[in-house]
C-alpha cells in the first residue's frame, strides 16, 4: 500500500469516528510518528502537506532535524535526565515530561538556549510507568509545581500511552483533563490514540492521535 492509500484510509478512519462521536474532524490532530522511518518517506509525507512528525528518541529525532531543518519534530519516546539539553535543540515540543527532575533541567536549559518549548505531561494511571514512562496520578501536582508556569515551558496537554486492553482507560484521562483544566484554570489538550485505538480515544474526546504504522507502514529495526 502506497503512503497516500494509508493516509487515505485514516482519514476515512478519523471522518468516520468524528461523525460517531458528532465531533469536527478538524478538531482532531493526526500526529505521524516517524520513528524507525526513513527521512525518504517522512518527506514524502512533507510533500502531502505534514510538517510536524513524533519521534521517540532523542538521537534519531535530533539526526532527523537535522537532515530536515524545514520539519518540525516532537519529542514522544522516554527522556532521561542527561538529554534535556538536546531535546530542546532538536524538538520543537516535548510530549514525554513526566518528573520534576526533568522539568527543572528544561527550565534550566530552555533559559540558557532561549527558547520556548510547549510541554505535554505524560500521565500513567495504569502504574506502566517503569516500562513506558509516565507521571502516576498522585505525583502530578509536584510535576506541576515543577513546571511553574514557566513561559518558556508552557503546558499544553496531557499525553497517555494507555494499555491496550484497558477499555476505560481513555475516559480516565478524559476525566483526569476535566479535573486539571478547572484546578488550572486553563485548557488542556489530550494527546491519546494509536493506529489500533484511535476511534475509541477520538470518542472519549483526543484532540491529537499519534499514528505510527497505520500511517508510514511497519517500522524497520
Ligand atoms: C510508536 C508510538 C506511537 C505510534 O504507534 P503506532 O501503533 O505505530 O501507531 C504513538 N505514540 C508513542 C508514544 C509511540 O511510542
């Protein structure tokens, strides 16, 4: 299947669960996630309009953006503490602060860079975080109280890589949203939703699906 067949196929995918759900299929963002794909295919995805592309590790997304400095990537795979500095280089948002460590490094550095990075908190309330990352509930206001509402360091959005038989997992995170957008006082996006779970996380109100092999095809190791 060519690269315009599988993007065709998601956006009859995405149509179908927004008229599901009566929500505006502009509200919904398609993030590609590029990882383990070659620059070839990501420009031709350029080519068809994408700007914006996730990638997971901090090394092949930084040689990416290099290779392509007129493509914007987003930084979604596990950060560790000694990569901070070269995910703000790199990436024009990261997806994946989950600890107050972390946060109080790219505040530091985002200073010394002058730059501003949005930030999404990853949140796991599946108790994954020792595999996938990911901020467990109860540790959310320290994260929060680390990020300060640094300007340089905005939040977005909460991101989740929920287990994939966990059936009301993305309406926890729905409710989660809800609960931090009022104790916050401001709006929160919800970044949830794979190639094999994107209609019920569209239906549980994600505002950007992260699309890995439904859209490049099966990663290369
Ligand atoms: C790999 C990955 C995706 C995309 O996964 P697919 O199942 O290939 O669509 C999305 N989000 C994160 C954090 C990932 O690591």
């Amino acid at each position: 299947m060519s690269l315009s067949d599988r993007i065709e196929g998601l956006r009859t995918r995405i149509q179908r669960a927004c008229a599901a759900a009566h929500r505006d299929p502009s509200s919904v963002e398609l993030l590609p996630v590029s990882k383990k794909q070659p620059l070839s295919l990501i420009r031709e995805a350029a080519g068809m309009g994408f700007t914006r592309f996730g990638e997971n590790y901090v090394q092949e997304g930084a040689d990416k953006a290099a290779a392509a400095p007129d493509l914007a990537f987003v930084l979604l795979g596990p950060l560790q503490r000694n990569k901070t500095k070269p995910a703000l280089q790199h990436f024009v948002e990261i997806q994946s602060l989950d600890r107050p460590e972390l946060a109080e490094r790219l505040r530091r550095h985002a200073e010394e860079l002058d730059v501003v990075r949005p930030v999404w908190i990853q949140v796991d309330l599946w108790d994954e975080a020792s595999k996938l990352g990911g901020c467990p509930e109860g540790d959310l206001p320290a994260l929060i109280t680390a990020i300060g509402r640094d300007p340089r360091l905005p939040l977005r959005g909460l991101m989740a890589l929920p287990p994939p038989e966990n059936v009301s997992a993305f309406a926890q995170m729905a409710h989660l949203r809800e609960r931090l957008q009022q104790d916050l006082g401001q709006p929160l996006h919800l970044s949830m939703g794979m190639s094999g779970d994107l209609e019920a996380a569209i239906a549980a109100g994600s505002d950007q699906i992260r699309i890995g092999t439904a859209f490049f095809g099966e990663r290369v190791y």
